[in-house]
C-alpha cells in the first residue's frame, strides 16, 4: 500500500486544527493565579471600534478563527484528487509560514504538526516528480 503524503499532510492540519478548537472550548478553570489575573483583566479591558469590544472577545475570536482556517486548509488539501507542483509548492510554502509561527509563538505539540505536515507535502512534491519521470 502506497501512503499519499500530500492526504498525510492535509489530514495532520485537520488534526490539529480540531485539538486547537477542542482545546480552546474545553479549556475550564485554571489553578494558576497568574493566568485566571490575566484573563480577568482581558475580559474588563475594552475599547470601542464599531461598537465595544474586550481583549477577551478578540482572544476567543482569534483562537476560534485559527483553529478553524487550520482545519480548512486540511480539508480544502485533502479534497484534491490529483494535486499539481502547483498546488503542492503553494501549500509546501503556507505550511512553512505556519510552522515558523508555531516555533515563535506556540507550543511543540503544535509545531510537530506543522513540521510534519511540511515534511509530507514535500514528499508528496518529490514522490510526483519520480511519478512522472
């Protein structure tokens, strides 16, 4: 049986795009002071721009949002029958920003799927080259 990295890699990103929305909605009560302080003061700092939001909303909505354009960008890959070098370079490409974000601001959980998901649509790019030759 043949693995199709590119499917692979597509999959890794639906992965963790759902652990991340998972995580961001079953995320209850934390035992650290520190963090509950700082979560308090993003929920009572507000600021008015097209009508009065917190730091709180924006966090949630961030978090929300990028948990989902992670999975759809797994799910748009991985509906891709017969990808291009096209196709292959762009998301080899968007996978490399993604992955340097994770190394700056996330944690190795979410920077090991990116890296792997690089890692398989690079081989994907080889493995049609050899295909073709």
């Amino acid at each position: 049986m043949k693995i199709n990295y590119f499917k692979l890699g597509s999959i890794l990103y639906m992965v963790l795009g759902t652990l991340h929305t998972l995580s961001h909605l079953l995320n209850g009560a934390s035992d650290d002071s520190q963090l509950t302080d700082t979560l308090a003061k993003m929920e009572a700092a507000s600021f008015q721009f097209m009508g009065e939001h917190t730091l709180m909303q924006f966090y949630n909505g961030f978090s929300l949002t990028m948990g989902f354009l992670l999975f759809a960008f797994g799910l748009q890959a991985y509906m891709i029958n017969q990808p291009d070098k096209r196709i292959i370079v762009t998301d080899i490409l968007i996978s490399m920003v993604i992955l340097l974000l994770t190394v700056i601001y996330f944690h190795l959980l979410a920077s090991a799927f990116a890296a792997a998901a690089t890692i398989c649509f690079t081989i994907s790019l080889f493995g049609q080259r050899t295909a073709k030759d």
